[in-house]
C-alpha cells in the first residue's frame, strides 16, 4: 500500500512539472491582445474631386454705385436719394464641378492638424434686372418724373479655398472641421440707366417750359474678375489600404464682390497621401 502511495505522489509531481515547462496557450490560457495599429495620416497627400452646389447671388444693390455717378449733383438725387432704390432681386443657381486638392498633415497620436489648398472648376451664372419710376413735386411749381433701371449678370467659373482643417483619428476614419479665405474668378457684367422729365405745374401765364427728357446710361464689364471672401466646412476621409483614402465634405463659401455670393456645396473625393 505505502508503495502504491509513493508511487502515485511520485507521478503527480512529474506531471505538475511537466505543465509548468509547457506553452501558456497548451495550458488554456489567452494569448495576450495586440494592440492595433494606428492610420499615419501625416505627411503630403494629393486628390481629385467631384461636387455638387447651390449659389445664391444677391442682386439687389448691385447696380447702386453705377447710379451714384450716373446721378452725381442731380438735384433729384440730391434730395430723395433715388440711386438706392432697390431694383433687383436674389437669384438661385445650382451646377456641379470637379477639381482637386493638395495638402500637408501633421499628426500627434491621434490629432491631425494640417493646412490644404481646394480648387474647383464649375460654372455659377445668374442675372437680374429691375425698373422702377416715382413722381416728385419737385423743384417748386415742376412736376418731376425719375425712373430709373439697372441690370447685372455674374458668372462664377473657378473657385476655391486656402484652408486649415483640424480633425481626430477613429481608426482608418479622420473626421475634420476646417476654415479659410475663399478665392474665385468671375465674370461680371452691369449696367444702369435713368430718364428725368420735368414739367411745370404753377400758375405762371405764360408757363413754363418742359424740361426733358434727360436720360444717360454706364456699363461695367469685368471679366475674369478676382472675387474672395471666407469659408468653412466639414468633412471625414477614410484610408482604404496603403496610403489612398476617399472623401466626403460639405463647404460653405462667401464671396464680396459687387454681387454678393455664397455657394453651398458637397464633395466626394479620392486620395493618396505620401
């Protein structure tokens, strides 16, 4: 019995060491996690884009300070103002583009930081035109008659911002809000034109005479026109495989200009980071 005893403890001691030399996954235990690795989104990157937007374009005072000198040391003028009449009005379009972009990100753990130049190639075009004509008990004993009428039409063919975005990385995912100067080009063609009729009303024998019409016009064309103004968007890209990651955003720009402009517009894009 006592050797049946011995030699069971003798086996139970080989077997516990033989456990102990042998592989932690061999004795249930789970292999330890590795951590993943993180996107590098630092460095250059390049890409080509589509989009799709509206323009709105604010037409009402666009013709304003081409009455003024049309309009300069005019009694009318002088008394009522008529050069601010409101004559035009707000007017819709909606196109779409392509262009590209070109960048640089800096990157500290999971914080992107970086400064990206935009452009695209589109076309924005609206127009307006507007009349308006008003009767004046002016100057004394004359019944004054003044109408005046403007016209304008603006293109907008290249656009685009100088930005700086920041973002935080989810993985291969890089949400990022940006803002910037907006930059564009545009053709913009205006005109303005007024007519004066004065005719004598008082009880003078013989009357006076009608004075009239008086009329003079100016245009202004400017094509290829320098417009700027700011912007600001949002936007994610992802990093597919390597270096090439595709994009979406949404930007808001606003141009000062002789027509003020703002164009909404969102991008799908793709890229590839040096």
């Amino acid at each position: 019995m006592r050797r049946l005893l011995l030699a069971a403890v003798i086996l139970g001691m080989a077997a516990t060491a033989q456990a102990a030399d042998m592989p932690d996954f061999l004795r249930g235990s789970l292999i330890p996690s590795v951590p993943a690795a993180r996107t590098n989104w630092q460095g250059y990157y390049i890409g080509g884009q589509a989009s799709y937007g509206a323009a709105d374009m604010d037409f009402t005072n666009s013709g304003q300070d081409l009455l003024k000198q049309l309009l300069n040391n005019v009694d009318v003028e002088q008394q009522f103002n008529i050069s601010s009449w409101p004559l035009q009005h707000k007017n819709s379009t909606q196109n779409s583009g392509f262009g590209g972009f070109f960048g640089y990100n800096g990157q500290w753990t999971d914080v992107v930081a970086g400064v990206e130049l935009n452009y695209v190639h589109g076309k924005f075009a609206g127009s307006s035109s507007g009349r308006q004509g008003r009767t004046f008990f002016f100057p004394s004993d004359y019944q004054t008659q003044a109408t005046i009428s403007s016209s304008s039409a603006m293109t907008i063919t290249d656009f685009g911002s100088l930005r700086v975005r920041g973002g935080y990385a989810f993985g291969c995912f890089l949400p990022y809000l940006f803002g910037g100067v907006a930059l564009g080009q545009a053709n913009i063609n205006r005109s303005a034109n007024y007519t004066l009729f004065y005719r004598y009303v008082g009880t003078q024998i013989p009357p006076l005479p009608t004075l009239g019409p008086y009329s003079d016009s100016l245009a202004d064309t400017a094509n290829a026109h320098f417009i700027y103004g700011y912007s600001g968007g949002l936007g994610i890209d992802m990093m597919l495989f390597a270096n090439l990651f595709v994009r979406a955003e949404w930007e808001y720009m606003r141009f000062t200009a002789p027509v003020d402009t703002t164009i909404n517009t969102v991008r799908a894009g793709i890229g590839y980071k040096f």
